[in-house]
C-alpha cells in the first residue's frame, strides 16, 4: 500500500477525530483512554487539537498523520522534543492496518527526517511488555532495549509494564 507521511494541519483535525473515533476500543487495549470529551464534544476537541497545533508551530510537539494513496487517515506518529534534542515518540495505526509493515516504514521515516527537520539526536519511546507486535516494530525501526527500569502503570484497572526503548539518530 502506498502511503504519506506529513505533519498534521487544522485541516486534518475532523478526519482524525473520525480515525481515533474508529479506532478507539482497539487502541485503548493497549495505551490509557482519551477523556470522553475528546469523543464527544467537537469544540473542546478542536480547542484542544488546536492548543497542540500552536505548540507544533512552537516546536515542542510534532504530529504527523499517515495517509493511504486515497488520503484516509490510517495511522499517527508524535513526537514530544526536549531542549536537548531528544523526542519521545509515540504512535498508533488503524487496527485494520496493523501488521502490514507501515508502522515499522513510518518510523523509519520519521528517524530519518527528525535530525534535520526538528533537530532531533535521539528518540525515546515505550512499549507495553504484552504488546510483543509494538515492541517489534520498534526493534525493526532500530530501538534497543534500554537498561531504564519498565515502569508500571494502570490501563483498564490492571496493572502493566511499559518496557523502554531508544534510538541515537
């Protein structure tokens, strides 16, 4: 399948809404809920879509959609930079999409532009120990294990470990 990666716009804000409205019960498997609001009241979600749009135009935060060839939003990648050059990265693809190699190419494409388009030298990222698929996807875009202690966290009343992951750019 053939795909984009680009930073998302004001213009991309109702059919992210649509993919993460789609998406929802299968990525809260694996990552805390958004607050309801974020599903159902449009103008908070815009103001608050357009408070993290100003702080991508400051630099602080970049979001990137990932596009089919027909333009249908089908996966995210964000990436929260720190004054010293390192982002953690976050992302999700749309469950009908997973397993096909696109989260693994949009992050190989996103270390390869970070350095030069945000002054990135390294990523950080997390990765649930039961999610063996997205642990995965980050040993096949170049993360390794680090030596940080996982650290435990609730997601749907049970308690898990994320597992921490970098990359030197």
């Amino acid at each position: 399948m053939d795909t984009a990666l680009r930073p998302l716009t004001h213009a991309d804000l109702n059919a992210l809404l649509a993919f993460e409205r789609k998406n929802r019960a299968y990525f809260e498997q694996w990552v805390p809920p958004r607050p309801a609001w974020f599903f159902t009241d449009n103008t908070r979600y815009i103001s608050h879509m357009e408070s993290l749009l100003q702080e991508q135009a400051e630099g602080a935060f970049q979001m990137y959609v990932l596009t089919s060839n027909a333009g249908q939003i089908i996966g995210r990648i964000n990436l929260t930079i720190s004054k010293s050059g390192i982002a953690s990265l976050g992302y999700r693809i749309a469950q009908a999409q997973s397993g096909k190699g696109l989260a693994t190419a949009a992050i190989k494409q996103i270390c390869k532009l970070a350095p030069k388009a945000h002054g990135i030298s390294s990523l950080s990222a997390q990765a649930a120990r039961c999610n063996l698929a997205s642990q995965q996807v980050l040993l096949n875009s170049g993360f390794a294990k680090t030596h940080a202690p996982a650290q435990q966290v609730s997601l749907n009343g049970q308690q898990i470990w994320l597992e921490p992951f970098h990359k030197p750019l």
